[in-house]
C-alpha cells in the first residue's frame, strides 16, 4: 500500500467523514460478528479491583463502553485522533450515564498523553493497522502501562484458511466495499479499507513486533476463521 495512504491528517479526516454512520456499517459490514471480536478482547483484560485501563484509538467508544459494563468498578481512559468519531463516542457514553467513568480525549496513538506505568492494561480495536508507524504506537501502549500490565490488540489479519480464502477476498474487495459506499455515501471512503486488511502482518509477524517492543508471553487467538487476532502481550516486571 502507498505509505502515503497512512498519512494521519488523511486518515483522521476519513474517520470524521464516516463517523455519522461508522456504528451502523460495522454491525452491517461484519454481519453482526463485531460486537463478539470486542467482547473477546476485552475479557483479555486483567481482572483487577478498582482497575484503570486505556481504549486506544477508542473511535465511537465501542470498547471503553464494554469494559465499563463488564468490570464496574474500573475507571476507563479513551483517546483518538478523529474529533468526529470522538463526538459520537461522548454522546453514547453521556447517553449511559458513564462520564465519571469514561474520560475521552484527542490525541495520537504514537504520543499518548500519559505518565508511564499508568494503567493496568491499554487495549487497542481496528486502531492498529491505521497507525504508520504501528511499532511506535505498541510501545506507547507498552509505556503507559504498569508492569506486569497487558497491551491488547484486536485487529483483521490476512487470512490463512485457504477454502475461506478466495471468498473473503471477494467480500471485502468488492462487497465491503460497495455496502460501505452506499451507507455512508462517501465515494472513495472504503477504498482504502480492504487493502489496510489484506497487508497487514500476519498474526506470527505482528507476535514479532510486540516483542520487539519489549512485551513478553505474546500470545494471539484467531477468531472466526482467522478473520480477525487477539494479541495479547504482558510488560515485564
Ligand atoms: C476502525 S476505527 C475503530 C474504533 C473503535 N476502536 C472500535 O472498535 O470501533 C479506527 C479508529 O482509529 C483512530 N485512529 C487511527 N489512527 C490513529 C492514531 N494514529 N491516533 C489516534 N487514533 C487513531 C481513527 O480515528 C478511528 O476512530
């Protein structure tokens, strides 16, 4: 892909642009399979008392939103780059009643706005295959975090299975891309979408990365046939 394509102020522009629709076109586009990839990633998160986790690239807030359902007493953190997506993430997290909770705020993955060791686990979706430099933001996600505290990171890979293959290919080349058009009625928007899943690492290399960052016990699960990875690291003591 043109690294061109990554260039940030692009891709915060594309996320604002499609942020009106960007809830809807997931529960579409992903034939409703969404909700269960985040579900499984944040049940990765320690389960600690009173605990402060981050939700990288949190967009519309799907994740931090989970987390507050699923472990109440746990204060979450949210950041992004895209002040539209981040409109609507305030709006659900109003809408639930969890602004003590949910605390959301603009800023990059590559230079988070937080001390070191400061959560017990920073969690990123969909976010990663966005970023340029993507080591760069696994080691802000590494930094922030306390040691002996997890980094994970949920994402699409390139597919293995080769009957599911081909078909998938077609889907996300031609129909995801077409659906994605018509919903959002952004010409060009989802252009770039299949292309950011297809060539990103696959889940051994992406394993690599994490380590290279200096996160130890990398462990990654395939869901659904390998559509999407859990990657789940742990920062040394
Ligand atoms: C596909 S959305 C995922 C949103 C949310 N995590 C979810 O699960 O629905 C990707 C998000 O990553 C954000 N993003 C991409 N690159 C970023 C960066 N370098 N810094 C901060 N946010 C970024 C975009 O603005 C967008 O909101």
């Amino acid at each position: 892909m043109d690294k061109s394509a990554k260039d940030p102020a692009k891709i915060s522009t594309m996320f604002s642009t499609i942020a009106p629709r960007y809830d809807l076109l997931n529960r579409v586009l992903s034939l409703g399979i969404d909700g269960y990839w985040r579900r499984f990633a944040v049940n990765q998160l320690p389960k600690v008392e009173n605990a402060k986790f981050l939700d990288v690239a949190t967009g519309t807030c799907e994740v931090a939103l989970e987390i507050a359902k699923k472990y109440p007493d746990a204060k979450v953190s949210g950041v992004d780059f895209s002040e539209g997506m981040l409109e609507l993430g305030r709006e659900k997290v109003r809408k639930a009643g969890h602004q003590g909770r949910i605390d959301v705020r603009l800023a990059d993955v590559t230079s988070l706005p937080f001390e070191d060791n400061t959560f017990d686990a920073s969690i990123i979706a969909f976010g990663i295959r966005n970023v340029q430099d993507y080591k760069k933001g696994i080691a802000e996600m590494g930094r922030v975090v306390k040691s002996g505290g997890k980094v994970v990171i949920l994402e699409f890979t390139s597919i293995q299975n080769r009957f599911f293959k081909l078909p998938y290919r077609f889907y996300i080349t031609k129909v995801l891309t077409f659906i994605g058009e018509m919903v959002s009625g952004r010409k060009g928007a989802y252009k770039y979408l299949p292309s950011s899943m297809l060539e990103f690492p696959s889940p051994d290399e992406f394993k690599r990365s994490m380590e290279e960052t200096g996160l130890q016990d990398v462990k990654y699960y395939k869901l659904t046939f390998g559509v999407t990875a859990v990657h789940v690291g742990t920062k040394p003591k």
